[in-house]
C-alpha cells in the first residue's frame, strides 16, 4: 500500500484513518517477514513508514484547519 498523497487527499478522514491502521498492519507483517528473513522487496518497509507519514500529515493538517476555522468563528460571535 504505497499511495499518493494526492489520492490521500480525497479521501474522507474515516478512510483515512482505516488507512492508517491498514498500513501500521502492513509495517508489522512487514518487520515480521525481514526478522525470518521472507521480505523480498527491501524498500517495504521504507515505503509503509512513508505511507504512514503521508496520513498522519494529512490528518494534522484537516485538525489544525478545524481548530482555526473554529477559532475564527469564536471571534466572530465575540466581535
């Protein structure tokens, strides 16, 4: 599972967040098959922690919009 973060971003924050558990899946049977030595493709795991990393940016970015999208209504009701 190796997206875009383009495609990430279409998709709604409940997907995204079954993403992310689908991908730290994939991280743990992907650590699993290097430690019995069954990984064949050697850059798996580097790509999942990147996927992971896409998500959670995207995730942060959707909070912190949220949070001041709040903040300036706040302000407003009070001016």
């Amino acid at each position: 599972m190796h997206l875009k973060a383009r495609d990430l971003m279409k998709l709604s924050t409940s997907e995204l967040n079954t993403k992310l558990d689908e991908a730290y899946r994939e991280l743990f049977n992907l650590r699993f098959q290097r430690a019995q030595g069954q990984l064949k493709d050697d850059n798996a795991i580097k790509k999942t922690r990147h996927t992971i990393a896409r998500i959670k940016t995207i995730l942060r970015q959707r909070e912190l919009a949220a949070m001041l999208t709040a903040s300036r209504a706040t302000e407003a009701e009070q001016a």
